[in-house]
C-alpha cells in the first residue's frame, strides 16, 4: 500500500460513516416520531437545536480547546526550531503559518484545532518537544498539520453535534413517554404504534451508545488519513513511525486533556496499552500505535 492509496481509502471511509451516521439519525427520529405520534417534530426540533450548537462551536471550539488545555501561544524568539519547522511545513504544504502554542505538561502529546487552515492552531506539550529530535517532530507536526489541512477539526465537531443531536432525540423521547405518553395517531392501529413504541424505548437506550461508536470511528479514520498526509507531506514516514514508537513506549498521561478533547491528541491521551480486548477497543478515540506505525512502515 502506498501513501495516495492509504489517503484515497481513508476519506471513503470516512464518508461513508458520515453517510451511516445521517441515516442513522433520520431512522431514529422517524421511530421515535411514529411511537410517540409526533411525526417528525423529534428530528426537527433536535435539528433546530443542534444547528444554534454548531454555529457556537463552528466560531469559538478552538478558543474553548486551547483555554481548557493551558496552551500558551509562542513566537519565533520563544523557539526558534519548533517554529521554523512549523512555518517549513506550512509552506510545503501551501497552508497559512498557523499559530503554534506549547502546553505546558508531562505527557508527550500534540494537537491541532482551527475551524479551517486560516485558523489553524497546532499545539505540542513540553514532554513531547523534549523527547522528539528534528526528524520524529517534523512528523507530529506534519500530522497536525494535515488535520489542518483536511478540515478534520471541522469535521469532528459535526460529528460531535450529530451525537448531541442523537441524545437530545433519546431524552425528549423517554421524557415524553414519562411525563405525557404517547400520543394515538389515528391513521396508525394500536398494534403498530405498540410496536414502533417498544422499538423507540430500545433505541432510545442503546442510541447514545451507538452515536458514540460512530464518533469514535470517524475520529480513529481520521487519525489513520493524518498519518498518511503526514508522511506525504514529509516523503520521511520513518520519521513519524519513530515518533509513534516513542510515544508507545511512554505511559504518562496528558494531565490537561479531557473526554472532550482527547480525539484531538495525536494518540490517546490517558494512557496507552499495546494490546485490547475487541470490545474495549471499540470505545477507543484512536486506532492502536502498532497498526499505525506498522502502516507507515510499509509506505
């Protein structure tokens, strides 16, 4: 596998979960509306909702991201190599210099954020500039950068709000069951209303839980399409192999990250193991650092 296919492979995938993810949503809110006798007025009024979240995020998800991590901004005098290979980069890859912060943490991470390239932020912890040489960083940040690049912070945050979305439809259908049951449609029998209703209680509980897993998904295909612009960007994918490796080797967590932020890291911010059971794996926010690090090896 070369590295125009790895990329080529990855954004289908990921549009494709896009796809899935919006079916998903719309036969939700069909069964919900046909249990309760509401019609569509679910999808709507989460659509509604969701819209206002998403143009709040869309402006100020960044600012929130850097506030909650404590990254602060740095200039070419703060460190002159970081930001020569950032500014490097940027150029290479016809992007805008973005604005580079250093987060002060023991953990060995980075990120990007940035509703678009002319936003773009990309962030490394001091654990992480300190164990990296020149060759291992020009690969973290040329993965950050290809997040940048890809639109990937935008998109996550439209996942993000289909899963929010998705757990609005759940709770105003459960709450509407307790508070004022469900409303007889009368072009409906009693029997098929019975059971679109026991099928909106069981989505309704496992809904989230899926919504969830679809998020997790397109967040690790992300990571996998970054890791290959990445080594595009650099011709040099040992290099961003070898940053990997030092990273799996490296249990200490990232102090500042959090649930909300941690798809944003380039590997899991709380802790790494080398190996999962399938189920659990299932809920991580990347893919495992071995089958990364084995891809890039084989470009």
């Amino acid at each position: 596998m070369n590295i125009y296919s790895q990329i080529s492979a990855n954004k289908w995938r990921t549009w494709l979960i896009m796809f899935l993810f919006i079916l998903f949503i719309t036969t939700l809110g069909y069964i919900f509306g046909k249990a309760s006798g509401y019609g569509l007025s679910f999808v709507g009024i989460a659509l509604i909702f969701s819209g206002i979240m998403s143009i709040g995020s869309y402006y100020f998800s960044d600012s929130l991201v850097l506030a909650t991590s404590g990254a602060k901004q740095i200039q070419e005098k703060d460190d002159p190599e970081l930001f020569h290979i950032v500014e490097n980069l940027a150029i290479g890859d016809g992007l805008p210099m973005p604005r580079v912060y250093i987060m002060d943490d023991d953990g060995p991470n980075a990120f990007a954020t940035g509703r678009d390239p002319k936003h773009g932020v990309v962030v490394v912890t001091r654990a992480l500039r300190q164990m990296m040489n020149k060759s291992e960083l020009e690969g973290v940040l040329a993965h950050e950068l290809s997040h940048v690049k890809n639109f990937d912070t935008r998109l996550m945050g439209i996942v993000a709000i289909l899963v929010g979305s998705i757990a609005i439809l759940a709770d105003m259908f459960m709450r509407s069951l307790w508070w004022g049951g469900s409303r007889r449609d009368d072009r409906e029998s009693g029997n098929i209303q019975g059971i679109f209703l026991i099928l909106g209680i069981v989505f309704a509980i496992l809904s989230p839980i899926i919504a969830t897993l679809i998020q997790l998904a397109v967040s690790r295909k992300r990571e996998f399409l970054a890791d290959a612009s990445g080594a595009l960007l650099t011709r040099y994918p040992e290099g961003l192999a070898d940053a990997l490796e030092k990273l799996a080797k490296d249990t200490r967590p990232t102090l500042h990250a959090t649930n909300a932020t941690a798809h944003l890291f380039i590997e899991n911010p709380f802790g790494r193991k080398s190996s999962k059971a399938w189920f659990a794996g299932l809920f991580d926010t990347h893919p495992p650092i071995e089958e990364r690090i084995k891809i890039l090896r084989s470009m």
